[in-house]
C-alpha cells in the first residue's frame, strides 16, 4: 500500500510500504494491503513501517492522525 | 574644510558600516527565504488536516469546546515581536497597533485583559505598559519547530477551556511579499475554520518568490468511502481542531519571522545604500582638500622663486 508520512515540517515519508505498525488512543493496530477505511488518532509511541523489501523504518510520533482512504492509500498526520 | 587625515578616517568608518550592513543585508535575504520555506512545508499537514476535519464533519456536528464561542468578559492578546532590533519599523508598527487596541479597549471594558507577549520587545513593551502578563516566551529560533510553538498554543488551550479568558486575539505581522508586510489584528480562540483555512492559503506570498503556488490553492474534495472512526467522530474533530489551532499558531509565528527579515533586509539595504552615498561625497571632500593643499604649495613655491630673482 501507498503511505505517506505528513508533518508540520513536510511530507517525511512516502512510498510503498507492505505493514504498518502504530500506536492508536485504542489500541496498537497494524495496517496491511487493502485495509478497509478507517480514520483514527494516534497516541505517543513509535510507528513501525515495513517497506516492500521487508526494510524497517522506525518514526516517532507525539501525537496525530491515521487515515486509510481508497485505493489502498494510507495517511499519517504525525507531530 | 575639514582636515585630511579626519575625512580619511571618516571615509573607513562609513565603509566599514556599509560593508557590516551590506552583509547583514546578505545574511536577512537568505533567513527570510528559509522561513517562507518552512512555511510552505507545513501546508500539506494543514490542507490534509481540513481534509479529514471535512469528512468527519459529516458524521458529526463539527462544534467543540474550542470552536464554540461565548460571551466575551475576558480577552488574551498575543503580541508577537522579535527579539533582536535593528529590522527597521518592524517591531515598532506591531506595537502601535497595541495601543491603539489597548486604548479602544480601555474605553469599552474595565481592565480584565491578559497578555502573552512572544519576543523581547513585546515582553519589555508588557512591563513598562504594567499589563497584565500571563507569559511569556522568547528566543523562538529563526526556523522555529513546532515544539517550540506547542508550549504557546497550550497556553492559550489551557486558558480557554478554564475559562480564563474568553477569546485569544493576536497582534502579528502578515508576510504579503518581500517589501511588503502588514500588521494584523487575528482572533485564534474560539477557533474559525473558515479562518483557518483562509490562514493556509495566505502562507503563499503575493508576489516574489514562491508566489507561483498560489494556483494550487486548497479545495476540499467529497469522499463517499465508509469509514470506520476510533474512537469516535466527535472525540476526532476534538483533536483536530487542537491540531490545527496549533498550527495556525506555528504558521503565525513563522510569518512574523519572515517578515522580521524581511523588513531587516530592506532595513539594511537602506542603511548600505546610504553609507555608499556618504562615502562618495566624503571621498570627493577628501579629495578638493588634497587639491586646495597642492595648489596652496604650489603657490608658496612660485611666490618664493618670484621674491628671489
């Protein structure tokens, strides 16, 4: 799936990703391909990505939003 | 006429200033071109957060404690200066607009006005006016992080919600092109979105560089997907009116600091201007005194040879 990392700084992460590991104010949740709409907000803690090629990306997140719209695309709004 | 040996060092100390504000001329351009930048990277966050707040709003009443107004007893103002001088009119204008604000202010209401003062001046502005100072916060880097700013905007938050005072105003400088700002009076709490949104597309100057962008403004597009929400509509629109009041926050100071340099550049561009034009005169006084003195010799010479013979 397409994931985009947005911050206040500008876009710090975009590209194909194959999961996503995050921090939700319900929960951890880990996002794979076609996951079905969902928009929720994101607690302090680390985001896991790991990219197509099973490559691991850590991100710290304070605080933020998760978006998973159409076409397989994900969002983070991430401070 | 003044002479020789003072004009010449007259002459080396107004091109030592020149060469002194040529360079802080030089150094203001490049500072104010990386604030716009920085200004502009926060655009997508901001274009991506109206987005979701547009979709919630169909699920759920898009009114928070934040965006409802109530009767206005108590009011903050923000003043937003800079900590260094020599940026020509530029605090001086933001802190005419307080008095005249204040001076309104004091005809209407008895003296329940809080204050926040961001810079040096302001704060120096604050304790000699004796208002009433409810913080204050200084050294905001030239690009300032959004941490920095989160601090400020908790303030104002906190203060809100406890009811300490009913609306937060702010006194700051708009960036509308490289010579041109304009001090603004803007309401923050409780939070516009319409003005929000009006906030995001003024990031884009008008005229300059990166004005081109001004095209790509924002629309919000209707999505029709069914969401899941967590954990609620409501409790989301909550956090994203937060979020976004805390960028506006960020987006404002970021403005005054591009605007300091702004108005510092053209500042020093007047200063290197001038110190050009002095060392030209005093160069051409220099030189019609050298003169006078060869031709005042030369005629003692003459008048000497002429008495012998």
């Amino acid at each position: 799936m397409k994931l985009s990392i947005i911050t206040l700084q500008g876009i710090k992460f975009e590209g194909e990703i194959s999961s996503l590991n995050l921090k939700t104010t319900s929960g951890e949740i880990t996002v794979l391909d076609n996951h079905r709409p969902l928009i929720t907000q994101l607690a302090k803690g680390e985001a896991v990505i790991i990219k197509e090629g099973g490559e691991k990306v850590n991100f710290d997140i304070k605080s933020g939003f998760l978006e998973i719209g159409e076409n397989n695309q994900a969002t983070v709004l991430a401070n | 006429m003044e002479s020789l040996q003072k004009t010449k060092s007259r002459i080396k100390a107004v091109k030592n200033i020149g060469q002194i504000t040529k360079a802080m001329e030089v150094v203001a351009a490049t500072k104010m071109r990386k604030s716009q930048q920085v200004a502009l990277n926060s655009r997508p966050y901001a274009f991506k957060a109206l987005q979701l707040l547009s979709v919630l709003g169909k699920f759920s009443p898009v009114k928070t404690d934040l965006i409802r107004g109530r009767k206005i007893k108590k009011t903050l103002l923000v003043i937003v200066t800079s900590d260094r001088g020599l940026a020509g009119s530029f605090n001086s204008q933001v802190l005419r607009l307080v008095d005249s604000f204040l001076k309104s202010y004091a005809e209407t209401k008895d003296d329940n006005l809080s204050v926040v003062a961001v810079g040096k001046k302001a704060i120096s502005y604050a304790n000699k006016k004796k208002l009433n100072l409810v913080s204050e916060f200084s050294g905001f880097g030239d690009f300032v992080l959004p941490s920095e700013t989160n601090p400020l905007s908790e303030i104002l938050i906190e203060g809100y919600l406890n009811k300490g005072w009913d609306r937060v105003m702010t006194i700051s400088t708009h960036f509308r092109s490289t010579l041109k700002q304009e001090v603004l009076m803007r309401q923050v709490l409780p939070v516009d979105l319409e003005k929000i949104q009006h906030t995001i597309n003024e990031i884009i100057p008008e005229h300059g560089k990166f004005s081109e962008l001004r095209d790509s403004r924002f629309t919000i597009h209707d999505s029709e997907l069914e969401y899941i929400f967590e954990p609620s509509p409501k409790k989301l629109i909550e956090g994203l009116v937060e979020h976004l009041m805390k960028m506006q926050i960020y987006d404002l100071i970021l403005e005054a600091n591009a605007s300091e340099h702004s108005a510092r550049m053209v500042a020093m561009k007047t200063a290197s201007d001038n110190a050009k034009e002095l060392s030209e005169k005093l160069n051409l006084e220099y030189n019609k005194a050298r003169q006078a003195g060869i031709t005042k010799e030369l005629i003692e010479i003459t008048s000497a040879v002429s008495a012998l013979t």
